[in-house]
C-alpha cells in the first residue's frame, strides 16, 4: 500500500497541517478525526487496516486530514464566536486549500467522499451538508449532529451554519435539495455504551431528511454496539461493501 506524509502550510489557518495519505487512485476519501484526534489515528486505531482491500483495489485513496478541534470547537479559553469563527477557518482550508491539493493528487473525476467517526462524523456531515458540491458521499459513524455538547445553548450565525440540526430543517434550496438527493448518504450509530446522544442525534437526521424526501441510509447497530473503535473498525468496511445495494452513487 501506497503510504505518505505530508505537512504543508495553510493560509487561511496561519500554520502548518499535517495529514497522510493512503493508496493510490480510486474515489477519494476525506477522513476527519474524533474528538482531539490526529491525522495518524485512523492508522492507528485500524481503520486503514480495516480498510486495505478497498485502498489496494484503487477503489478509494484516503487522505486522513488533521484538525484544528483545539483552536476551535474545544477550546474552551474562549467564547463560542469565536470558537466558530476559528472553525470556519478550517472550512476554508479543506474547501479552498485541502481540497484543490486532492484533485492534484488524485485524477478521479467525481466528487469526494466525508467520513469520520464521533467528532469525525460531525465534520463529515457538516462538510457534506454545507459543501454538496465537492461531496456526493457521506459515511458518518457514530457522529453527533448539533454542537450542544461544545457551546451550549449559545447560538449565533456561525454556530447555526455549522449544526446540521439547525441549518437542514430550513434549508429548502433546489440546488443543494437535489445534490443530497443525488448524493449517498450513510449514517450509523450502535444502541451501546457511550451511544445516547448519537442515538438522538442521528434520529433527529433521519427524520430531516425523511421530510425533505431525501434518501439516507440510517443504520442502527444493536445494543452490544459501543461508541469505540471496534466497532468503527467493521462499520466503515461494512457500508463501503454494501453502499452499492443502499445508494445511487457507486463508491
């Protein structure tokens, strides 16, 4: 298997950012880290590993980026504009830094897959949801989608378009409707430990989507099924296998 790392400056964020990339062609794949993860943990955990007949094949190349959780959502020594505002930041650098590196990177035509596992779920849906035009796929595990468990109660414009929770119900936009509609998308959760709040969350998603009439495939693991990487470790080859029979989009 193709392995490299990478740290290139960004810009929009006035610092260096680490990531690695994994295989080499196939439909790319955008991994974001769990809750004050690294770009490595996703090798570290497994899921490469998990992942390696489809990065062998040249089915998917995963580009495992790194996050700024730390300077933003998490850091808890400042107020949550700006904390947001920090965020959005980031937004910048993987749409308008990250993103146009990939397609140098990868010859692959299409649009780009989100995925991550519990805060890595989050970012994948937020990405997905804000930016259908660079994405047309979405695996997002055990992800909460609403930003309670960072700020609060607080809300102001930032924080509202960075929850999906928030932003969905009101977004009746044609043009981002039909790309979601276009789009596959695949949410997961287990009914274990450490799973309540994903639970109500990913519920709450499904039920945005179903009134939008847009297709998601929202899938619930049984009662055995922990928020840990275990799990994500069969989840993620799980949905890659059988997205075919679930989506319009052939991963």
């Amino acid at each position: 298997m193709n392995v490299e790392y990478h740290k290139l400056y960004s810009h929009s964020l006035g610092q260096d950012m680490e990531f690695k990339v994994y295989g080499h062609a196939g439909k790319p794949v955008i991994v974001f880290p769990s809750s004050g993860g690294r770009f490595y943990e996703y090798e570290d955990f497994g899921m490469v590993e998990a992942c390696k007949d489809f990065i062998n094949a040249g089915a998917i190349q995963i580009f495992a980026v790194d996050s700024v959780d730390s300077q933003s959502w998490l850091n808890e020594s400042i107020d949550p504009t700006q904390r947001a505002i920090r965020h959005n930041d980031y937004d910048v650098y993987i749409t308008k830094e990250f993103v146009p590196y990939v397609r140098a990177k990868n010859s692959f035509a299409g649009k780009l897959l989100a995925t991550g596992c519990s805060m890595g779920g989050y970012h994948s849906a937020n990405f997905f949801f804000r930016h259908p035009d660079i994405f047309d796929t979405l695996i997002a595990l055990s992800g909460v989608y609403k930003l309670n468990f960072a700020v609060g109660d607080y809300m102001d414009e930032n924080v509202y378009f960075n929850s999906p929770l928030a932003y969905l119900p009101n977004l009746n936009d044609p043009h981002y409707l039909k790309q979601y509609s276009e789009s596959c998308i695949v949410i997961a959760a287990g009914q274990g430990k450490w799973e309540e709040e994903i639970l109500e969350d990913t519920y709450a998603l499904k039920s945005i989507l179903e009134a939008k009439n847009i297709f998601a495939w929202v899938d619930i693991w049984g009662y055995d099924v922990d928020h840990d990487w275990p799990w994500w470790r069969k989840m993620m080859p799980y949905f890659l296998n059988h997205s075919k029979l679930h989506c319009k989009t052939i991963l």
